[in-house]
C-alpha cells in the first residue's frame, strides 16, 4: 500500500520563499559545527529563503537573524506572496 505523503517530492527547492508555520522549541543552526538557539530569533509567520536541501527532509531556511536547520513540515511556500516595501 502506498502512502501519498512519502511518494511525493518535496515541492520546496533551493531559492524558495518560506514562512514558518508556527514557533518551534528551539533553533539549530546550520554552521558546519550547529548550535541551538533559542526559538524567539525568528517569528512565527517570518518568510525566508531555501538555501540548502539537507537529509531526512530538513532545510536551511536564512531569515533575517540567521540561517536554521528546519523540518520541511515546519515550512510552507511563500512564493505566491509579493514582498513587501
């Protein structure tokens, strides 16, 4: 039996604006050498971008404070808004 949400690819590649679903736990960094960081550096609903694809389904998402390490079901596309200013 197959499962839908295994079998499809995920739609969210290198360059894509995201916006965080909610506030998580904490925030671990994506250096070569990760750091937690606490959740309040990004809001919940702040857009960034797709900067690397990592293994078992996490991205490096840059928002304005920095660059983290986060689940793909952490994220959803924020392609379709046009940036403000």
């Amino acid at each position: 039996m197959e499962s839908p949400e295994t079998d499809q690819p995920n739609p969210l590649t290198i360059g894509t604006r995201v916006r965080l679903n909610g506030s998580p736990p904490f925030l671990k960094t994506a250096d070569p050498m990760p750091m937690l960081r606490p959740p309040d550096l990004v809001d919940a609903g702040e857009i960034g971008q797709v900067t690397a694809l990592r293994a078992l389904d996490q991205l490096a998402v840059r928002f304005r404070r920095g660059t983290f390490l986060l689940r793909a079901d952490q994220l959803s596309s924020a392609e379709a808004e046009r940036p403000r200013g």
